[in-house]
C-alpha cells in the first residue's frame, strides 16, 4: 500500500493551496486526489479556441486574497497574471438595463444611515444589516439581486460578518485580475514543478480511520497516510466521514448546497447588441446573473456565462431568454457549454456551526478546508487552506520536536495576517 504523511481530497483552490503550503515541510510527502480529470473545482475555465475562452465558475479574483496570491508570489507567478478592464454592472429588469444608482433610493439612505451605523455585522443576516443601513426599499430593489447575482443563490439569510470582510492587500498585483488560460490555468499553475504527487481523475470511494493515521479507498486501489486533509463540498464530507467520524459528519451533514445551472455561450461581436459590461444582475429573473469576457477583449468574439437559478427553466427556454438577453438569433450562437455548480447556502447558524467543526478536529490527524468556513470566495477558500497547512506543520513540528526546513513565523504570518 502507497504511504503518504498527507493525503489531501480535492484538487480545487481550497487542496492546491494547502497542498503548497504543507509542501513547505522539508520532506513531507503529499498526494492530492481529484475526482474530475481536471484540477480547478469551482476555477473551471472553457478554452474555446486557442486565444478564447470563458469562464464556467468562479470568475473575478482580488489582490485581496493575499494567501493565495504569496503562494503565486513565491513561485514567480504575480507577472503572469493578466489585468482585468474595467467594466460595470448593470441590473436586467423587465428588460431594461439600469445602473445600480438608478435603483437607489437617496432619501431613504440618508435617513437610514445614521441608526444603521450603530448596528454590528455579528449574528446578523444580509437582509438584517444591509436593510438597516440602506433602508428595506434600497436593500430589496438594490442589495438584494445584487448580494444574489455575487453568491449565486438566494442570499438575504447570508451571515453578513462573512461578506465584504476588511483584508489586506498584496499591492504587487494588480486590483482585479485573471490568468492568461482563464483561472482554471491559475490553479494548474499551483502543481507546475510543485513537490508533491497530484492524482486526476480518482475517485476516493471510502474512508477507514486506522490507529495512526486513514485508509483511503480509490476504486479497487487503497492508499495510506498519516493525516488527511478533506477539501471538498461538505456534503461529500459527511459522506465519506460518517463512519469513522459519525457525529463530525451529521454536522457537516446540516449545511445546505445550492445548485446553480450556467450555461456559457460564444457569439460573434458584431451580433451582440447589449454595451461592453462586467455583467447583469437579473432582478426577478430566471438568472441569477450573466457574467462577460469583456473585461479581457476579443477582435471577433464575445462570451456570456448565464448563471441560471435551479429547475426554473429547460435547455431550450434558457437558450430563448439569452437570445433576448443579448439581442441575437439562436442561429447567431457559435458555441454553447453547461455545467451545474454548487455552493454551500450558508446562513448565520453556520458561524456557530463552523467553530463546533473546528473544535471536533482539533488535536487530531484531519484536517478540513473549503468555501464553508468563513465565505464562499476564492481568498476565503485559501485563507482557510493557510491556517490548516500551519495547523498540520505545527502538529508535526509539536511531534517530531522540531520539524526541520519549516518556517514558522512566514507559515504564521501568511495565516494570522488574512483572518
């Protein structure tokens, strides 16, 4: 059986990240297993031609997410980075396109601001802190689509200490950025030389906890490590954790995933008739919202991702709202891809539940990542990632009394510096 210090499920930004991070312990080895025959998770990028492709999944990143962006840093990867242009949103409703002050009530906010300052972000929701500072009217016609359009599923219920979190910002990169592959080529470039083993395309069937360290079943195959380390959807956890770890799982078990259909299109410039934007938030709408690749401009072609809200419409009633959306003919779509993504729905009870988690795995050999914790971003993702890295380096340093080529104190900084 193939012995390992660390095995990590789930090759998305979330075990990329940690995966890099534990790598800094001189002479741990690492295998990272991944289900699908790519790496990325939510990064999930469509290369339609050589020099274009659209995003499927998550789509904007920040030099906010300062733990994923050191790792770029450490391995020469900020000057690869591709700027985004800047583009603005815009709200979809009944067909008419509005600027987000066109839907902003300045009465209302003049005279809600003042008592809504007073009022903290801890144990409230999006609807209950925003409503109170914008005003319920602002906060449903304005803050509420858009909160939708950002989370990709209703979001009024959202914890809201765990949106627009105050982080600092790696100044060497640029605001707002992407890869010059898309961000699935972001996470790909994570493994590029990386002294760790990555495994595509294998599906971890079961999980056995054995005295000193888990069996990991892969389909007719076992592998063994010391410490696993699950970063994948919280569903997937509580499935492969219920018998070695069944109450850990019932709680994990409790949070809800949200289901979102995206369907990506690729037409011809000149046939689009909607302006040059970022995106559309849809109000009332069969959408969530549609993301562009203007931000990154083409000669001769547009892309559009539809990020449709679940069981609402079928294949061709989608395709008939985006011809409407963009103002072409069905005949006028060059390339079509859908995929369905997840998400966990999160809600302020989760706050809670998150700490109980984290106290069920402290002092032990799992150690758990993901968008679950803290926020469903790509930088809460690796924020996390960070933290358990340093957790698993500490544990072993704790173990073996010093655990030698570790740096504490940038594995620390890394961590403490993001929360």
């Amino acid at each position: 059986m193939d012995q390992y210090d660390l095995i990590i499920v789930g090759g998305g930004i979330s075990g990329l990240t940690l995966a890099c991070r534990a790598a800094q312990g001189d002479g741990i080895s690492i295998l990272v297993l991944e289900r699908e025959a790519r790496l990325g998770g939510c990064l999930n990028t469509w290369q339609v031609e050589h020099d274009f492709w659209v995003e499927l999944g998550a789509h904007t990143a920040y030099n906010s997410y300062k733990s994923l962006l050191q790792v770029l840093q450490e391995r020469q990867g900020l000057k690869r980075l591709t700027r985004r242009a800047k583009l603005g949103y815009r709200f979809i409703d009944e067909d008419r396109l509005q600027s987000p002050l066109a839907r902003l009530g300045w009465f209302e906010l003049i005279t809600s601001l003042p008592f809504g300052l007073m009022r903290g972000k801890g144990g409230a929701t999006l609807a209950e802190y925003y409503g109170a500072l914008f005003g319920r009217r602002n906060y449903a016609r304005l803050l509420s689509p858009a909160f939708a359009a950002v989370l990709s599923q209703p979001a009024d219920g959202y914890p809201a200490q765990w949106l627009f979190r105050r982080k600092p910002r790696l100044k060497a990169a640029p605001r707002k950025y992407t890869w010059p592959t898309g961000l699935q080529g972001l996470a790909e470039s994570l493994v590029e030389g990386a002294p760790f083993e990555v495994r595509t395309g294998t599906a971890v069937t079961a999980v056995r906890k054995r005295p000193d360290g888990y069996e990991i079943d892969t389909g007719g195959q076992s592998v063994y490590c010391r410490y696993l380390a699950m970063a994948t959807p919280p569903d997937a956890v509580a499935h492969l954790l219920v018998d070695s770890h069944p109450h850990l799982a019932a709680r994990l078990s409790a949070i809800p995933m949200a289901e979102i259909e995206s369907l990506a299109v690729v037409v011809e410039a000149k046939r689009v008739k909607l302006p040059a934007v970022a995106g559309l938030i849809g109000v009332h709408d069969a959408f969530y919202s549609v993301v562009s690749r203007d931000y990154l401009a083409h000669p001769r072609l547009r892309g559009f991702t539809f990020h449709f809200r679940p069981h609402r419409l079928d294949g061709d009633a989608k395709l008939a709202r985006i011809c409407e959306v963009l103002g072409i003919a069905p005949d006028d779509i060059l390339a079509q891809r859908e995929v369905r993504n997840r998400l966990p729905a999160l809600e302020v009870s989760h706050v809670s539940l998150m700490e109980e988690v984290d106290d069920l795995i402290r002092g032990g050999r799992l150690f758990l990542t993901g968008n679950y914790f803290q926020g469903i971003s790509i930088g809460d993702c690796a924020d996390r990632s960070t933290r358990e890295a340093y957790r698993l380096l500490k544990t072993l340093r704790m173990q073996a009394g010093s655990h030698p080529g570790v740096s504490s104190n940038h594995i620390m900084g890394a961590s403490v510096a993001d929360a």
